[in-house]
C-alpha cells in the first residue's frame, strides 16, 4: 500500500496541474500492467492511497520512483508493505 501527500507548502496548484497529465498516465499504465489493483484520492490532505502488486519492496520502490509527482520530488510517497491476514483460513 502506498500514501501519498503532496508538498503543497513548497509547490503551487498550477506546478502541479503542469505534471498531474503525466502522472495520470503512468498510473494507468501501472493499471494495465497489473501492477496497481486499486487507487483513492484521500479526503484528508491532498494526495492518494493506492495498492501495488509487487514481489518485492524493491520492486515496489522503482514502480513509485517511476512517478512524475515522485521523480519531481513534489509528494511523499510512504510504502507501507502489507501481507495476507490470515484470519480467515482454516484453524
């Protein structure tokens, strides 16, 4: 799972409609490629929330480096890993 913020404070709204076009698209083409399965705008700050499929940290850590909004160092982008909650199997 991935949090993302954006550093409002240093960048201004139309700094970020110059990049969101491109972000856009490789969030996409993150999609398509099933690497992230879900994403939400968050309605506490500005940024999202989003979920990747990954077989790795590593593998995890270069698709967010690939984002304009991370390559631009105009957000945080915080990669929390998750794993299978075992709650529900057999016990």
């Amino acid at each position: 799972m991935v949090l993302t913020e954006r550093y409002s404070d240093q960048f201004s709204e139309e700094d970020f409609a110059a990049v969101l076009p491109q972000e856009t698209e490789t969030v996409r083409k993150l999609y398509a490629d099933g690497a992230l399965r879900q994403i939400w705008l968050r309605d506490d700050t500005r940024g999202a929330c989003f979920l990747l499929e990954a077989a790795s940290l590593h593998e995890a850590e270069a698709a967010v480096a690939a984002l304009p909004l991370a390559q631009r160092e105009m957000s945080d982008f915080k990669i929390i890993p998750l794993r299978p909650y075992g709650g529900f199997g057999p016990r």
